[in-house]
C-alpha cells in the first residue's frame, strides 16, 4: 500500500534532496514550508516532470495552526502520515561570537529549530497513534540535527544549542513513542553543500584540502537523503533513538 511522507523544509536543499528519494521509494510527499509556491515554480516543474506525487503547503512548523493544517491534508488527501522528517531549519543571520550572540538570535533559532521541531513531532505523533499498523509500524519519524548538535561552534553557539535539543527530542520521542508503534531516528550532517552553507563555500573548500573529514569532499543533499531512505525502509524495527552521522568521517578523533 502507498504511504504518505510530510517534509518539513522540502522545498530546497536538502529537504528538496529528501522528497525526491522518497518519492523514489514510492512515497506520496507533502512539503510543508513557508515561502510562497511561485518562488519554488521551477522546482515544482521539475518535480511533476519526474513524476513525483507531491503536495505543497505553505506554512510555519512554529505556527499550531499550519502545522494542523499540513496533517489535516495529509490524512484528507492520503488517509494517513506514515513518515515525518522534521527537516526543516535555520542558521544565524550573523555568525557572532558566544560572548556577542543576541537574544533575538537564540530564540529565533530555539523556536525554528528546536521548539517547530518538537510540537510537529507531537502534532504528528498524535496522529499515527490513531492510525493502523502498516508493514509493522503505525509511523517513523527522522530528524535531521546535525554534527552541531555535539560539535561546539563559539561563533554560532545559538544553532549548537537548538540542535543538541533535537537529538535530545529523539531521544524522548523514541522512547515515548515505542510502545505506540512508531520509530523515532536522527540523521547528523556534517558540512552539505546546500543554499545554507553557500556563504561559506571557500571557507570549507579550503578546510575539506586540509583534511577537516577523512572523506574529502562536501556532503550532498544526496548523501543525507539515502540515510533517512535507510531509517524509512522498515528494515530496522527492532532500533529507535538510533542517529547516524552523515559527515564524511568528521566525528572521528584523529591523532
Ligand atoms: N547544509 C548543511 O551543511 C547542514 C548541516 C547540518 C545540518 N543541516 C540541517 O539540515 C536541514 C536542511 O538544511 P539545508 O542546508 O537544506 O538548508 P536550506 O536553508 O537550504 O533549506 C531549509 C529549508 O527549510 C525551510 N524552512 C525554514 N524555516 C522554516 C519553518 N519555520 N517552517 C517550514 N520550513 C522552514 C526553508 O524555507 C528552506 O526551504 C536544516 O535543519 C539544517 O539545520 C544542514
């Protein structure tokens, strides 16, 4: 039986890299993101063109209301939400020191990333409980963190902080959330060549001819999207609160 995937942050990036693999994977996708649809048209395009089943909604995961919009028409146009990825977030808009970072900063990021993160988690989270058993589960849900979620960055330590709290939301999911039925898991990426990481091209370009990963390349939107392809499979039942990280080997210590 077909099965429904809401991607938060789908439109682009990463989140855009996510769609298409599930779509591949046979997935009807909802995208819920908060531009206008006029200004992803050429991407849209590109997704009928390919023959992805899609729905785009235009809204916020901070915004209870567009959040319960998106699963409303999810379930109105699909009948049930058998996947999350919780994809979507921000970066700073200035990389400031720790002893600089603003307050506005810190809860722009906390509410974005990390409190949109969690109350579309239990928004969802709601939902599956309700729906049937599918191919042994009622749901999964992926978070994408990042390796900021345990690697300190003193000059955006806002991001850090706001991703070290999804981790902590996968946790806690995983283990509420296992005896309903669904599946909780995080994918960590290191340094992905996206829209979000252009302003620091040259920066990374240099420090990936150094060795920063052992693997000497970005990481792609692809690279990311095969690994929650791996968590949705259902090959990996007997695990939840389980992470991996997608980062060319940089969470290992070398000598
Ligand atoms: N690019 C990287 O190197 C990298 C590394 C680690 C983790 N990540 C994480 O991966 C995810 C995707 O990153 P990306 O590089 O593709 O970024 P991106 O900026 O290219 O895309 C993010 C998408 O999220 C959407 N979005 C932002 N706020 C939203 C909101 N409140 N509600 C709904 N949608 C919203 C944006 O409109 C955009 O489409 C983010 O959570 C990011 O923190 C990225």
């Amino acid at each position: 039986m077909k099965k429904s995937a809401i991607v938060t942050g789908g439109s682009r990036g990463i989140g855009l890299g996510i769609v298409r693999q599930l779509a591949k994977d046979g997935y009807s996708v909802v995208i819920l993101d908060v531009n206008s649809p006029e200004q992803y048209k050429e991407t849209f395009d590109q997704l009928t063109a390919e023959g992805v089943d899609y729905v785009y909604i235009q809204g916020s995961i901070t915004e209870k209301n567009d959040r319960e919009r998106c699963i409303e028409e999810t379930v109105r146009k699909y009948g049930s939400v058998d996947v999350l990825v919780n994809n979507a977030g921000i970066a700073p808009r200035v990389r400031a020191d720790l002893l600089d970072m603003s307050e506005e900063s810190f809860e722009r990021l906390i509410s974005v990333n990390t409190k949109g993160t969690m109350f579309m988690s239990q928004a969802v989270a709601k939902q599956m409980i309700k729906q049937p058993y599918k191919d042994g589960r009622k749901g999964i849900i992926v978070n994408i963190s990042s390796m900021s979620a345990e690697v300190s960055s003193i000059n955006r330590g806002e991001y850090c902080i706001s991703k070290a709290g999804v981790s902590m939301l996968t946790l806690l999911y995983a283990d509420r959330l296992a005896s309903e039925g669904i599946f909780v898991y995080e994918v960590r990426p290191g340094i992905i060549a996206t829209d979000m990481t252009a302003g620091v091209k040259e920066k990374y370009d240099a420090l990936f001819e150094q060795g920063i990963c052992p693997i000497k390349r970005w990481g792609t939107p692809e690279d990311i999207a095969n690994a929650v392809s791996v968590f949705c499979s259902g090959k990996l039942l007997y695990t939840t609160g389980q992470y991996i990280d997608v980062d060319g080997g940089f969470h290992i210590r070398r000598l």
